[in-house]
C-alpha cells in the first residue's frame, strides 16, 4: 500500500471512529491517535523523506487534507459535546421558583442594646458626647480621683476584682469623668457607658458583671436645677411625658450635695402597687454636684466651674423597661426570653 492509499485509510477510519464518540475523553483519546506527536498521519509524514521529488508535492497536499478534515471533526465534535454538558448542568442546576424557600433566622438587639441605644439618642439629642474608658483600670482613677481615699468607708459597698494593689476591674464608669476632664476644657456635656464590675454574689437584683451608664456635666453656673431639668427631660423620653420626679437627699462621696432620683411608677401612675412597693415612685439612678475636689482632680478650677453627675445601671433600666423581674435573664442567652425582644 503505497503512502497515498494509507493517508486515506487514516481519513477513513478516523471518520468512523470520531462519529461514535460521545464523551470528552474518547476525544482526547482520539487528538493523540490521530494528531498526536506518536500519532499515526505523524508517523506517515517521517517517511516522506524517502520520496521522489515529484511524490512529495502530491503526498504533502493529501497530508494536509486528511489532517484538515480530522481537526474540523474534532472541532465540530467538541462543540458539540460542550453544548451537551452546558445543557446538562444547565439542567441539573435549574431553580423552581415555585418552591417555598427556606427561612433563615435573623438576630436582633438584646434588650440591653435597645435601651442603652436609646439613652444614647435621648443625651445625644441634648447635646451630649459618649465617652469610653478602660475596663481595668488604675485605683487612682477609680477611687482616689473621686475624693475615695485609701481606706474610706464606702469603698465596702464597691468590693471589686484587684488585679494588683493598684489595678483593678472599674466598678463604675465614673473613672471616665477623670479622664476626660485631664483632657478637655469646659463645657463639658458626656455620658459615659460600659461594663462594670463588683465582687457581688449572682441573684435576682445582683451580678458581678453589669453596665453603668455615667453622666457628667460641667460649665458656668451648673446647679442642681439644671440637674433635675436634665434627668426629667431624660425620664420623659425613656418612660413617657407622664412621668415625674423626685429628688431624695443621699450622699456619695464624689458629689455634693447628693441626692437618689425616683420616677413615678410607669405600672400604677403614681397611685402604688406591688412593683414601686405602694410608694408610687421607682429609683433608677444617684446624682448630685460634683464635688470641688473631683473637679480639681480633673484640673478644673472649682471657682469658676461647677458641674453635676449622675449615674445609673443599665440593667436596671432595662428591668424597668420591660418589665423584667430576673437580672439573670440578661445573661443566661435563653432563646425563648431573647425573642420577645
């Protein structure tokens, strides 16, 4: 069988066999028998040096057709079988939009985040900045800063976690106030939020871990009506333009005069139930003028500025918000006292 003959057989046969396949790897299989560096018509086409000058014309031309009409077998081939897959997966992947989809849970704000959010947006709305501070803190900024001198009495009442003798977990965040008086001049209009801390058994009303919500005002010619303006605007926002005031004398170190704040009972009105114990009124926070030596602590002249503070729990809030009975509540993470919010 003469070259010629051969290269027709290799267009024969290829055309027989590349009408059967029918996956992509019977074509790969096919590219190297054919066309391939080992394949046949590659084989054929080494020989062409034994050949006549006028064969090699003729044989070269047959050549390059069989591969020509090979290669365009193979194209048509795999586009053919790309079409197919496309059509497949297409299939496979098709969405029937008719089928109910599946619900996915959405979160929402725990009942602590709402109400600090929306004290946030009442003290912001009066002019008021947020101010942070450090969680561990010194016992300097803590105490001492706020005229709680080493060994004074009512550090009982704020037995916290010391980390050494004069680092410490804050118990409140009246720290801030310090802080932020040591970089700021008046006026001064903050509130200052975050986790406290106090070395209180858990129960019902009490946890070592809880949020403080601390005010502090400071400008010319502060007085405690400016005070009980302030916290009443607050009180209304937070429980309704019903809600009223009052003052009781107290007294905290760092202020002076000092006095604990009650509203009136968001459940009775005012009239007495068991919630406000028939009083009529709640307490929510203690407040009082800050006191000269805090300024001076702060470097502020007493003489020439005064200024109030209050501060309040941001559980209690939250209780008296929702009418919440358990401060545990807050942090046990159950599902079914999280949803109601």
């Amino acid at each position: 069988m003469n070259m010629k003959e051969q290269l027709e057989n290799i267009r024969l046969t290829a055309e027989i066999e590349l009408g059967k396949i029918t996956a992509e790897p019977e074509l790969e299989a096919a590219k190297i028998k054919y066309l391939g560096k080992k394949g046949e018509l590659t084989a054929i086409l080494k020989g062409m040096g034994s050949l006549s000058a006028e064969e090699r014309p003729v044989i070269g031309q047959t050549a390059n057709t069989v591969r020509g009409f090979i290669e365009e077998k193979i194209s048509a081939i795999e586009a053919g079988l790309k079409e197919k897959s496309n059509a497949l997966k297409l299939e496979a992947e098709k969405l029937d939009v008719t089928i109910p989809g599946k619900k996915r849970g959405i979160g929402h704000k725990h009942p602590l985040s709402i109400v600090l959010d929306e004290v946030k947006d009442i003290f912001t709305g009066m002019g008021f900045q947020i101010a942070t501070g450090p969680e561990v803190e010194w016992d300097y900024y803590n105490f001492e800063a706020l005229n709680l001198p080493k060994n004074h009495p009512a550090r009982d009442t704020q037995d916290t976690f010391y980390i050494t003798e004069n680092m410490l977990l804050r118990t409140q965040t009246s720290p801030v106030q310090i802080r932020y008086m040591e970089k700021n001049r008046p006026p001064i209009r903050i509130i200052a939020p975050g986790r406290t801390y106090r070395s209180d058994p858990v129960d019902a009303t009490h946890s070592p871990l809880f949020h403080q919500i601390e005010g502090l005002v400071v400008d010319k010619g502060i007085t405690m009506a400016d005070l009980k303006g302030t916290l009443l605007a607050f009180a209304k926002r937070l429980y309704g333009e019903g809600t009223k005031l009052r003052l009781r004398p107290h007294h905290f170190p760092f202020t002076e005069p000092s006095c604990e704040v009650d509203v009136s009972c968001f459940k009775c009105g005012g009239e007495g139930c068991p919630m406000c114990k028939g009083e009529g009124f709640i307490e929510i926070l203690g407040a009082g003028m800050v006191h000269p030596n805090v300024l001076k602590n702060g470097g502020i002249d007493p003489e020439e500025y005064s200024g109030f503070a209050f501060g309040v729990g941001l559980e209690r809030l939250t209780m008296f918000r929702f009418a919440i009975d358990d401060l545990r509540l807050f942090f046990e993470n159950d599902l079914r006292f999280l949803s109601q919010f």
